[in-house]
C-alpha cells in the first residue's frame, strides 16, 4: 500500500489551488497549441519552458505535462472539424472523423474522441502509478553500458520509422548530436565546437533549437492561398452520442488503450505510430470495419484512445529509465533538466515529492481536459477563424520571448533564426525532424554513458558485448538500422511519413 | 570531391531525370561539415591516457555523418528525390527580416517599441488589417505582454537602452 500512500501524497500536493491552476493552465495552453495549425507540440512545449523557469519545478513540470498531453485532445477538434490534423498523431482521425462529420455527427466524433482520450489516459497513468516503483528500482541496475545501448535502440527505432528514408532521418540524428557537442565536454572540460566565441560554452541552447527547427520553419514554410473550409461549430444538443456509438465505440478503445500503453512504453515509438497501428487493428478486428472511412465511429475511438494511452504510457520510460521515447517527451526531459530534475530511477529516491505529485497531476489534468473539452468547442473553433497571417505574428511574439528568455540575450534569437532556417531546409529536402530532437537532448546523456562505460572497461569496447542485456540490446539497434539492406518493410500503415517529424 | 564519382555512372544516354540544385547543395554541405566534424574531433584528441578523449564522440557522428551522406549522394544520383513543393519566398523574406531587425533593435529600442513596430509591420502592412485592430493587437502584444511578464510572471524583458525612449522608462 505504499504506492498508494504515495500517490495520496502526490494528490494533496497537486490539489493545492496554484497547482490545480498550472494544471488548468496547461490544458488550456496545450489545447489551443493543439488546435492552432501554426505550432505543434514539440515547439509548443519547448516555447514555454522559458516561462516556467521561475516557478517552482512541481507547478511547473505540472504545467508542462498538462500541456504536452493537452495537445493531443486539441489535435483532435482539428482532425474533425478541418480534415487537417492540428498535430500529429490525430491525422489518423481524418479518416472517419471528418466522415463523421460531413454526417452531421461532428460533436458525436468530438465527444467520443475526449472520452476515449480520458479512458486511455487514465488507465495508462494507473500503469504508470503500478509500474513506477518496480521498474524503477530495475532500473538501478542499469549501468551506463546498458543505458548507452538503451538509448541508441530507441534512437534507431525512431530514425527507422521517421520519414522515408532511413539515410536522411540518420543525417537528422547525428545533426542532433553535433549541436548537443558543442559547448565544454562534460568529461574533460575541453570546449568543443565553439568557434572561439564566449558565448558558445556553454552550448546552444536547445530551447532556441527546437523552437527555431519546429516553429518557426513551420511559419516560414507556409503557403498564402491554402485557405480552410468553413467551419461549423457543432451546437451542444449534437455533442451527445448516440446508444450504438458509445457501445461500438468500447471495444475500440480498448484496443487503443492496448496499443498505445504497450507501444508507449518503447523508446522511439511516437504518438502517431500507436494511433496508425489502432487504426490497422480496427481494420483487422472491427465488428464494422466495412465501414471504417466512412464515418464509423471507431476509427476515432480507437486513436484517439491509443493516443492519449501513449502519452501517458510514454511517461513510464521517462520516469523510469531517463529515456524519453518521442521528440515531445525529450523537449520535456529538457524541462526536467533545467528545473534540476534528473528523470530516471534516482527521480523517485530523491524526488519522490515531486514525482508523485506529477503523476497524481496527470489524473487531474485528464478530468480537467474533459471537462474544458467538450463544451467549449465553440471556442476552440473560433480560434481556427482568425485569419492566419494574425495568429502567425502573435506566435512569433511568443517565439521571440521564448527564445530570448532562455538567457535574457538576444544572442538566442539568433540562435532561433537560424535555426528556424535550417529547419525550413530539412523540411524542403524532406530530412525529418524528429530524430534531431530526440539526439540533441539525449546526446549529452549518450556521450556521458558511451565514456562512463569505457572508463569502467579501462578503454575496451569489449563492455559492450560481454554483457548480455547490453550486447543484446545493440544487436536490436543493428538490425534496426540495417533493416532496409535486410528487405525488412516497414509495416504498411508506417509506410507513409511520420508527421510527428 | 567524392561526388564527382556517382555522377560518371548515369552518364548512360537515357535522360534520368537529375537531381535537384538545392539537394546537390545540401549534401555538399552536409559533407563538408561532417568532414569538418572529423577534423575537428582529430584535433580534440580520440584518446587520452586516462581513456576516452573529448574527440571520441564527435569523430563518430562525424562519420555517421559524412557516410549517410554519401550514400544519399549516390542515392540521389541513382533515384532522384522531388524536393518538397515550393516554398513562398516572399514569406521567408519578410518572416526571416523582420525578426533580424527585431533582434539587433531589441536591445536598443526595448521590448515594447520594438515589437509594437515588429507587430505593426505584421499586422498592418502584410496582413493589411485595419489601422484600428492593427494597433489595439500591437499594443496589446507589446505593452501588454510586456507587463503581463514582468510584473505578473516576474520574467523581465528588455528596455530601452537609448535616450528619448529610456528616460521614459519604455
């Protein structure tokens, strides 16, 4: 029972009235960077962290998490309402989503999908509370050899399923890893990279590097004349679903929670993967899949489900092991770092606070969304019909501020821009941007632990075979990355672009 | 360079299409700053006495580096890949320009004036929105924004560093 008294711990924490405002805060902000076409959830993320940095690190990792899964419910309305997912992982829910909807059955779709998120999240955080202690203590055990090899599977996992060619997404990744080299080298202290400047030592800020690479590319890659369909708030009486939606909808997210808890779990695999894979199963397994596409109402039950179980779920590996499974949880890690957490094993011993209190947020952040949710569609929508080129100039605004609040220079804006550029030349050579982000807050982590094990082994890579879980691990990640010479496909619902990237 | 070679192989009188000119350049920047990377890590040192040196690392993602993308060389060369669609240059121009004015100002106009004008530009002049919205969203973006920060979030924003405007405490 002691996990149990912990997580009472946790909630009397999260339930003090500043931190119930973070969290509505969050879900607030996430929501509308869900919604808002302009910014996805890394940037989003990574755009605010500057802001939290005077919080105190409990609100303001509470904020952060309530906004990294508030972006999944908003990517949602979006994928209804539009046929244009607002991030990622709902392109899925185009399908029969936006079916539904050309059915008049949009605030159904709409309901239906915040349910599903709330179920797959929740049970997906009950995972993570029963999971939390005994894989945490496991993951004592993990020295820097094993924590080497763990990283370069999921680092591998996510360049295999990234884009369309796995020699650009490795491109992309060791992009990643250069940047995270410059600055002092943690072992040394040798500067690394730096070009003689100052203000280099202490490397690129990575929050300016990933605002830059996913926002501000984002808004320099748009095109004038895509203008949207007219949208249509559906009114209140229509939110309700109907007898057969809600029981056919059941078995679909339970399959969501299935999938997306257990894909979760695995470093590399992103939000959109699990959702593609639970559409594929309503495909293989539905009663109706006949008619899937045409507005059944499991093709958003299931996704939306898998996606928000793996959010939550995604979280284990963090918690756990130090290992962010997606670019959005990495951008997260990030926040962690510079709030002078240290995810991993050691977070629950030193921590342990603060990480129950995370944990008992996201069930209160699940409630809150589903209760913002629903009802105020009206509002999120009206958010779509401001004319781009306004939302664009507010969003640089924030872009600006984020950046240069890192370090109260403008050298970061800088910094931004040019990346911002870099971004935009990887998205027009079609190179994905998700492993970058990925390497670039893992790269320090990976170097320490390549250098920490070859310490333990007097200079021989001889560590890396001998031991079995290590040895076994770097074979997955051979394999992995050799797979297109070996003629293995990739499953046919990955086959096209990951657009987390 | 090494990609020269690849290129002696399609000369066959069929006309592949050829690669694009800005995917040409992009690999050959990615191979020169991957060997660039490799140089550098030499001169950092692999190894030291102790064990591993602070070149190590760099030295082999400077080889993942420079590999993929000669591999994406000859790929390109064998299969040419269509860039993405267009993008619009106007768009870029004025996004990129505007934030590097921003930026070298920033320091010297302060946070307000600065983005009151990065705003108006924005809003006014590419957006063409009415002088009324203009202003009342620039001045809420900037002034607004800016006392919403440092005094409500405790984040402090640039001031003015140049006389008429800080003396005023703009």
């Amino acid at each position: 029972m002691d996990v149990l008294n912990d997580l009472m711990g946790g909630f009397a924490t999260a339930l003090t009235w500043q931190n119930l405002l973070f969290a509505f805060i969050g879900c607030l902000l996430g929501t509308m960077i869900g919604v808002l076409p302009g910014i996805g959830p890394v940037a989003g993320v990574a755009l605010l962290i500057p802001l939290t940095l005077n919080m105190d690190a409990t609100g303001s990792i509470i904020m952060l998490c309530a906004i990294f899964y508030g972006t999944t419910y908003g990517g949602t309305i979006t994928s209804v309402l539009l046929n244009t997912p607002g991030e990622a992982a709902s392109a899925v829910t185009t399908f029969d989503g936006y079916a539904m909807t050309k059915l008049g059955r949009a605030g159904a779709a709409l309901t239906i999908a915040a349910v599903g998120s709330f179920v797959g999240g929740s049970i997906a955080t009950v995972g993570l509370v029963a999971a939390a202690k005994p894989l945490g203590e496991l993951g004592l055990l993990v020295g820097p050899p094993e924590f080497f090899a763990l990283v370069t599977v999921g680092i591998t996992l996510l360049v295999a399923l990234a884009g369309r060619s796995i020699v650009r997404a490795l491109i992309s990744g060791s992009l990643g890893l250069l940047i995270a080299m410059v600055g002092i080298d943690p072992v040394a202290g040798a500067p690394r990279f730096t070009f003689g400047s100052e203000r280099l030592l202490d490397g690129v800020s990575f929050v300016a590097v990933i605002v830059g690479v996913f926002g501000l590319s984002e808004i320099l890659a748009y095109r004038a004349g895509k203008t949207p369909d007219a949208i249509h708030a559906p009114n209140l009486r229509s939110l309700l679903p109907n007898r057969t939606e809600w029981r056919r909808s059941a078995p679909a997210m339970a399959r969501g929670t299935g999938i997306g808890f257990g894909l979760g779990l695995i470093p590399g695999m992103t939000g959109s993967v699990s959702s593609l894979l639970s559409y594929g199963a309503e495909r293989k397994f539905s009663r109706y899949r006949s008619e899937l596409g045409h507005g059944a109402v499991e093709g958003v039950a299931g996704p939306e489900t898998a996606n928000n179980a793996h959010a939550n779920g995604a979280l284990i590996p963090l918690f756990t092991l130090g290992i962010p499974a997606s670019p959005t949880i990495a951008v997260l890690m990030g926040a962690f770092l510079q709030q002078g957490l240290t995810p991993g094993p050691t977070l629950f011993a030193e921590n342990s606070e603060i990480a129950w209190a995370i944990i008992a947020s996201l069930f209160i952040g699940n409630v809150l969304l589903i209760i913002l949710n629903v009802p105020l569609v009206g509002l999120w929508t009206s958010i779509l019909k401001v004319p781009y080129p306004i939302l664009a100039a507010l969003i640089l605004l924030f872009m600006v501020i984020g950046a240069y609040t890192i370090h109260f220079t403008v050298f970061d804006v800088f910094v931004m821009i040019a990346f911002g550029v870099l971004g935009l030349a990887m998205r027009h050579l079609d190179i994905p941007l998700a492993p970058m982000v990925l390497t670039l807050v893992l790269g320090p982590l990976m170097e320490r632990s390549l250098r920490e094990s070859l310490e333990i082994s007097q200079g021989s890579f001889e560590v890396f075979y001998t031991r079995p879980i290590t040895a076994t691990l770097l074979v997955i990640a051979l394999v992995i990355v050799c797979s297109p010479l070996l003629k293995l496909r990739k499953p046919k619902v990955l086959a096209n672009d990951d657009p987390e990237s | 360079m090494t990609t020269e070679s690849p290129t002696t192989e399609i000369a066959p009188t069929q006309s592949r299409p050829r690669p694009a000119r800005s995917v040409l350049i992009a690999q050959a920047a990615f191979l020169l700053l991957g060997l660039y990377v490799l140089y550098g890590s030499l001169e950092l040192g692999l190894w030291t006495t102790l064990g591993p040196g602070a070149g190590l690392f760099p030295f082999a993602m400077g080889a993942v580096l420079t590999l993929m993308s000669l591999i994406w060389v000859v790929q390109e060369q064998h299969a040419p890949s269509t860039p993405r669609e267009e993008v619009e240059l106007s768009q870029i121009a004025a996004v990129i320009g505007s934030l590097l004015v921003l930026a070298t100002v920033l320091p010297f106009l302060g946070f307000q004036i600065a983005l009151l004008l990065f705003l108006m530009y924005h809003l006014r002049i590419r957006a063409r929105l009415g002088w009324v919205k203009s202003l009342i969203i620039s001045v809420a973006g900037s002034v607004g924004v800016f006392y919403l920060f440092t005094l409500g979030l405790k984040v402090s924003l640039p001031v003015a560093s140049i006389p008429p405007f800080s003396l005023i405490g703009l």
